[in-house]
C-alpha cells in the first residue's frame, strides 16, 4: 500500500464575484501596492492518502468534486505526488 500526498486548490470561477479578494486588493493599495489588481482568494487543502494509485486518484477526484468545492461556483484541480 503506498501512501500520497495531495495538493488542492479551488478558485472561484471567473464569472463570480469575489468580495474577499476585492478587499484584499483594497487593502493592498492602501499599504501604496497600487500595481496589484485582479486579487482572487480560494482555498489549499492538503490531504495524505493510501492505496494504489489508480484508487487514491478516483477517490482524490469523488472528493474534490463533491466535498471539497462546489462545480456550480468553483474551479478546482489536484495534484498527486508519492509521500
């Protein structure tokens, strides 16, 4: 049995408002980063898994897909990397 390390990262989709990274970019200007625009702000989850791989990667996409995001809103991929 051999053990993964996965990566995952969910953005909202381009079509979404995102008022978190609006007042992230905000407050960038007000601290003079005024060079810095199109801020978006999503979500790292880190997991560790264990099985064949072929198994951890359809388990890792279940998931991302169902848990981890939400397809209506998000964006969202994975990597996959032996531990």
């Amino acid at each position: 049995m051999s053990t993964y390390k996965a990566k995952v990262f969910v953005t909202l989709k381009p079509s979404i408002l995102d008022p978190q990274g609006r007042t992230v970019e905000r407050a960038l200007s007000h601290l003079e980063h005024g060079n810095v625009s199109g801020v978006r702000v999503g979500k790292y989850i880190e997991l560790t898994l264990h099985g064949r791989r072929e198994d951890v990667e359809a388990q890792l996409r279940d998931i991302t897909e169902n848990v981890l995001s939400n397809p209506v809103m998000e964006d969202a991929h994975w990597e996959l990397e032996g531990a």
